[in-house]
C-alpha cells in the first residue's frame, strides 16, 4: 500500500518504521531536525529483539508534494491536529483512509469537519516507544497493538486490506465490535491515569495502593463513562472495573506521558485529555468535578511551560 505518516515522532516513526520494512511505499512526513536526520540517515527503529535500518527513506515536509495515497497516518500531538489537517486534502482519493492516532476523542470529529467523514477512521495504538535521537526509535517491551475501525463500524473492503497490510508487517491490529467504544475507554485510562499521576506525582504503584488516590482514580474514570453515555457511547456496565484491572496490571514505577510532560515543566496533552473531559462535560451539562480539580491545578504549569505565564 501506498501511505503517509504525518508526525514522525515515536509513535509515528515506529508503525512507520514496520510497514516501509514490510515493502510498502511509505512516505515521512516531517520537519526540522528529524526530517534531516531523516534525509541524511534514513530511519532506524531497535526492537526488543531486533533492530531495522532503513538506510534511505521518502521524507519530505511538504503535503502537497506526496499525491493520493491508500492511507494517512495522523501521528501529531492531539493540539496539532485541526492545524495540520488542511494539508492532508492533497493526498486525498476516492478510497483514501485518515486514521488519527491521538490521545484523546476529539481527532475524529476535527478530521471529518476538515477533510470529510467518509475518509476518517477511528484508530488508536498502544505501544512503549521513546525517541532516542532524531532518526532513532526505540520500542520498550510493549507488544504493539494498533485499534482501527470504520466510524460506523462497518466491515468494508478498504478497512479488511489495511488491517491485512498491518497484519503483515508483523503489527497486531484489533477491528473492535464499536471503535468509539474503544477510544472512550482508552481515553477513560489515559486522561484519568495522567491526571491523577500529574496532581499526585506518584506512580502507578502509589496511585493503586493508596485508599485515597485508588479512589480518586476511579472516580476520574467514572466521570468519563458517565460523560461518553451522555454521549450516546454505550459503554459495558463493566468499564471502570476492567480498566482498574489494567492499571493494577501496570509495572509500579508506571506513569502516563502527560504526568511525565507536566512534572518535567514540558508542555503536555493537558488540554486534550483534563481539558476535553471539562469542554465535552460542559457543552453536555454533565458534571466532571475531578478532572475540572486536576485541570485547573495543572493549568498554570502548563501556561508556563508553553511561555504564556512566568512564575
């Protein structure tokens, strides 16, 4: 398949990384210092067991210079996403897939405002990757899992040839029964986890084993159900209690990427993570006064760290 990758961070270099090695026509889409180290050195991308070089790959920051494609991955932060769409019309054909790979539930709807809902998926990944250096990704021992579905769930023709395609490029893909199902629930982890590990900079094994913040957690995520059944998502009665199994499950020096951005004075995924659960909560009417608590603490350190509040 012929595909597109825009933002080649850790996510977006590694799934990239897998599917050029497996002979697909990929084509980088990024900027700065990692698309020259990408122009001068090619990728590479060290797995557990293994290690793949690609001595030369198609990089380029422009769009408009790549043509149609079979599919585009948006692996930008979650803020970039209404800024960079409008650059992914040109590669765009009568079958073209956008799949979002953000944190959060707002990529969907900002994807099919701008390009079109019949061209976007809902998608989601897991997997542990950091970025060594410009050019150099590196997997931690996480079994990638990539979660990808038709917004209505249907089965079509296009979707069974991209998960072949991922699946032969050793990456296990999962068509769920309802992928904003899905999405809710990884976001009811995600957005919960690292708000309770930013305002309590603590630990995954901290987090669970206190009384206070093993509650704290939960009604965090109980706020999210809540707030995707208002929605119309119709999440399992099971939810919460299977999502706490998953964080019990975690190592105990576990922290989520927002926690780690926020206490490292980094600009982070605030505004798409606490920050969504407050915007969706109000335009619904549904109260979320947990995630309200840890956005509003986290907010003047974000501002700071993005250079819009000194302190």
């Amino acid at each position: 398949m012929r595909i597109a990758f825009l933002g080649i961070g850790a996510l977006g270099g590694y799934f990239a990384g897998r599917l050029a090695k497996a002979g697909n026509d990929v084509v980088f889409i990024a900027r700065g210092a990692t698309l020259e180290a990408l122009r001068k050195k090619g990728l590479r991308v060290e797995l557990p067991a293994a290690t793949i070089a690609l001595p030369q790959v198609n990089a380029t920051a422009d769009p408009a210079s790549v043509g149609q494609v079979d599919a585009v991955f948006v692996a930008t932060k979650a803020e970039q996403v209404p800024d960079v769409a409008p650059s992914i019309r040109s590669m765009i054909g009568p079958e073209t897939m956008i799949v979002p790979f953000q944190n959060g539930v707002e990529a969907y709807d900002q994807l099919a405002a701008a390009l079109g809902p019949e061209h976007v998926l809902g998608g989601l990944c897991h997997v542990i990757a950091m970025v060594v250096e410009p050019g150099v990704i590196r997997q931690g021992g996480l079994n990638a899992l990539i979660t990808i579905g038709e917004w209505n769930n249907a089965r079509t023709s296009r979707l069974s040839r991209l998960v072949e395609c991922l699946t032969a490029a050793g990456l296990e893909t999962r068509v769920p029964e309802n992928i904003q199902v899905a999405l809710w629930e990884k976001f009811e982890f995600i957005a919960s986890f690292g708000g309770v590990g930013a305002v309590t900079r603590a630990p995954a094994g901290v987090i669970r084993r206190v009384p206070e913040t093993r509650s704290l957690l939960q009604r965090a995520m109980n706020e999210i159900v809540g707030l995707a059944l208002a929605a119309g998502i119709p999440m399992p009665d099971e939810s919460v209690a299977n999502t706490m199994k998953f964080v019990d499950s975690l190592p105990p020096d576990g922290t989520a990427s927002m926690q780690r951005d926020l206490m490292a004075g980094r600009p982070s995924e605030l505004e798409a993570q606490s920050g969504a659960v407050v915007r969706l909560g109000r335009a619904r009417k549904f109260p979320t006064a947990v995630h309200e608590f840890i956005y509003n603490a986290m907010l003047p350190g974000e501002r700071r760290a993005r250079g819009k509040l000194s302190f």
